[in-house]
C-alpha cells in the first residue's frame, strides 16, 4: 500500500532541550492514525515539523511521496491542516474568516462548506472575537472537511467541542476514511479516538514508546483473572502472581497469555467453583503506557 507519510529518525531541540528523540513512524492510503500522548509529548512539535512550520534538526520526512525538504510547497496543495492554536481575524465574521481560509488554500466555498456549517450550527454572521472556546475551533474544522485534499491533519481537533459536535467531527472523519482518505489524528485521550482509528502510535517525552493496531495492542497487554476457590488455603497457592489480590476464597491476579494453559490448569487441579479471564480495557492500557518510567 501507498505511503501517505513517512517519518524516520526525527529529532528536534529547543535549545538545550531535546523535544523529539528519533521519531518515526509511517501511515498508509486510507488509514486512519492515531498520534497519542500526555500533555507536552511532543505531538505539536511532530506534527509542526513534518508541516516545514519549524526546522528539525536531524531525520527525513517524506509526505505523499515527496521529500518535503525540497517539495513543500507542492505537498502543502494536498493537506487539509487544523492546528491546536487556531488563530481567527478577530473583527471578521466567522464566515468572513472561513472564506478567507478557503481562498488561502487555493479553494472555494461550496455547497459541502454551506452542509458543514450547518452540520456544525456555525453562526457564521457572529465576529470571531465572539466566539466561544468551541465555535472557535468549528471554523477550521469546516474549512479542513470542505478540502477534497490527500491527507487531513487534526492535532487535538475535539478539545473545545461539545459531544454533539465531537460526534459530528467523528463522522466527518469516517466519511473520510469511507472515502479513501488518510487521516492523522493528535489526542491526549485515547477514548477521543479510539472508535476512528486504524492504527497509532503512542508518544512520550518526545520519544514513540508504542505503535502498531489497538488489538495488537491489547495482544501484549496481561489478562486479569478472578478466580473462586474452595477455600483460602488454595488461594494462597496464586499469592506469587503478578498484582495478586483476594477477598476471603477469591483470588485476583495477572497472567500473560502464553501462561494462560498453565494457569488454567492450576486452577482445574485447584477446584476452581468459578472463573473470570478478562482483557484490560484500553484506557487502563493506555495509562498503563503514560505512567511507564513517570512522567517529565
Ligand atoms: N517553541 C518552543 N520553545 C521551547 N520549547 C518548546 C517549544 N514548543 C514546544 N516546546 C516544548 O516541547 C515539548 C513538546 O511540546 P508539544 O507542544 O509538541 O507537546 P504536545 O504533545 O503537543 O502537548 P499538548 O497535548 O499539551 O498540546 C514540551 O516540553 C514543550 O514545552
């Protein structure tokens, strides 16, 4: 499958500072990519980055298909780009503001921006200097869905919204992704996300500590065992496994899965009367990887 991004060996200082420590990563046609981490991560800065908005110091960059150190002029035609920080002309109308947009990026107001504004209940008559938190972050939002462009970047697009717009938003990226369009998606909060994306990668202290599917994910993760026993006695014989807990003949523990056969046979030769094997849910794995080695 075609590349959309790749990203190798990225590195960037502030100073003395080290923001982005060999990141890499690559997204294909048509994917839809998660790009997850905790406040100050360094997804901004990536996302900046492969933009050219700032300089990296060392790494490569190539976006649909072009080696951005030369062509990025060329690949900005083709990316719809929705920036953390939006910036609105304070004395123009919200529409003025999304016209304004659309002509910047070389393209026009059509029937699909006219959809989307109402989509999005966008008082486009109101100053922008008016608009709240939320309704500010709708103006570029439309401006990005009304662009039929290759690649669509979001960084923390659905911060400010209300849950009926960021439902909205959602089914503006599945359109897209129905579509046949690429998507990267920036998110402190895996739940923002989950049910849009293909595949992520998860950022910490400017380092990518985890990428790859959310099953595949999950695939690495321990599974938690509730299992009653005939007394507590035997519950002690599972006191040496990992987070092991109990209340009265209950024991609670974690397994990986390649110790899953033994341990179910531990717990046949133990009597179990009843038994619980559950997956992690994907926050708790999600936090699992934030707390990891501490936070900065
Ligand atoms: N212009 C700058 N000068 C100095 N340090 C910077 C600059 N821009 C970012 N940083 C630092 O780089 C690190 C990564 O910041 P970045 O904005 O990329 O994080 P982020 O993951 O996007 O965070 P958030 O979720 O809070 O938006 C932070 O420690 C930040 O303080």
């Amino acid at each position: 499958m075609a590349k959309v991004l790749e990203v190798q060996q990225l590195n960037k200082y502030f100073g003395q500072f080290q923001a982005l420590k060999n990141v890499s990563f690559d997204i294909e046609k048509g994917e839809v990519f998660g790009f997850l981490g905790p406040n100050g991560s360094g997804k901004s800065t990536t996302i900046r980055a492969i933009l050219g908005l700032i300089k990296h110091d060392s790494g490569d960059i190539k976006l649909l298909g072009m080696d951005t150190a030369q062509h990025m002029m060329a690949a900005h035609q083709r990316i719809a780009y929705v920036p953390d920080d939006v910036y609105l002309w304070p004395n123009l109308t919200g529409g003025e503001v999304i016209d304004l947009l659309l002509r910047m990026s070389g393209h026009e107001h059509t029937s699909r921006t006219d959809a989307l504004i109402k989509k999005f209940e966008l008082n486009t008559k109101k100053k922008s200097r008016t608009y709240s938190t939320g309704n500010r972050q709708k103006v570029p939002l439309i401006v990005a869905f009304s662009l039929d462009v290759d690649l669509y970047i979001f960084d923390e697009p659905t911060s400010g919204l209300d849950p009926l717009q960021a439902r909205n938003f959602q089914e503006e990226v599945l359109a897209l992704k129905q579509a046949g369009k690429t998507v990267l998606l920036s998110s402190h909060i895996l739940s923002e996300v989950e049910k849009m994306i293909d595949k992520l990668a998860i950022i910490r202290n400017g380092e990518i500590i985890e990428s790859g599917t959310l099953s595949s994910m999950q695939n690495l993760a321990e599974l938690n065992v509730k299992a009653t026993l005939p007394d507590y006695e035997t519950v002690l014989r599972f006191s040496h496994r990992h987070k092991f807990a109990s209340i009265h003949n209950t024991a609670s523990f974690a397994i990986r899965r390649d110790e899953l056969a033994t341990v179910l046979r531990e717990l046949s030769e133990a009597d179990v009367q009843d038994l619980q094997i559950t997956p992690p849910t994907l926050e708790d794995l999600f936090i699992q990887y934030y707390d990891v080695g501490g936070a900065q």
